[in-house]
C-alpha cells in the first residue's frame, strides 16, 4: 500500500526542483515493499525514492508526475522480475505493464541500503522507458529472469 503523504511529497519535491531549489537529499517512503518483490529476494523492509531519483525520472527521462505517484501499484503489478545484471546484484530489476511511448517502464530497486544511521530500505534507484524490444531476451538468455505474469 502507498504511503498516505506519498503523493504530496512527490509534488513537494518537483515544485521545488522547478522553483529552483531541488530537494535531491529528501527520502520518500513510497510504502511497503510488495509481498511478491519479497518472495524473489528483496528485503521485507519499507520501498523509498530519493528527491534526485523522482528529479532525474520527471526531468530527464520524462516519466509523467501521475506515473510517479502511483509507482507502489506499479512495482506490486509488474509484467517481469528481473534480478540485476553484474556489478548490481543486490536488487530486483520490475519492468511494468504501464508504457511510456510504447515502451515499458523499467523500476530497478536496490535491496537492503542504509540510509543515515540506523534506517534501511529497498530503495527505487530510477524509473524510465527502455527502447527497442530486445533487452528482454538479452536480459532471460543471461538467465535474470526471476518471474513473469502468467500467459505472458
């Protein structure tokens, strides 16, 4: 489930890089990292986005603000679970049903990092469409593949 201030914390930090004064250091819990995510190896611990990572999805890879804010019923839906390619392999890899010119939107999420002192979380590390149709059989040949939707 979403965090209940996700979304206004979304728009906090986009109006603040808009204003000028980008808030790369926030951390945003998104909410619960999903039951199936878990069961394919990341940690049974909370799913946060840095202020940079929601910054470098709006205005570099122009994911939409709507797709931001529903990005926990994004990753606890996906299409694919692909475990991450050396040197990353502490994470999952979600790739969506969700599109963004015709492509799909890639989630990574690093498993178990430590924020500050004492508070460790599954951490979104970016949100983008990935081009040209190939990455995925490069990505199941490498044997990365951890699960798909039935019938796909």
């Amino acid at each position: 489930m979403t965090d209940s201030n996700y979304r206004a914390a979304v728009a906090v930090i986009i109006k603040a890089s808009t204003d000028g004064k980008p808030q790369h250091e926030a951390v945003l819990t998104v909410g619960h990292t999903p039951p199936l995510l878990i069961s394919h190896g990341l940690a049974d611990l909370p799913l946060v986005i840095t202020g940079r990572t929601i910054d470098k999805a709006f205005f570099d890879h122009a994911i939409k603000r709507g797709v931001i804010e529903r990005l926990h019923a994004l990753i606890s839906s996906p299409v694919t679970i692909y475990k991450s390619a050396p040197p990353h392999s502490n994470g999952n890899v979600v790739v969506t049903m969700e599109l963004q010119g015709g492509w799909p939107i890639i989630i990574p999420i690093r498993s178990s990092k430590q924020f500050g002192r004492t508070f460790i979380a599954n951490e979104i590390t970016s949100v983008y469409a990935k081009e040209g149709g190939s990455f995925e059989s490069r990505w199941q040949s490498e044997g990365l593949l951890l699960w798909t939707i039935s019938g796909k």
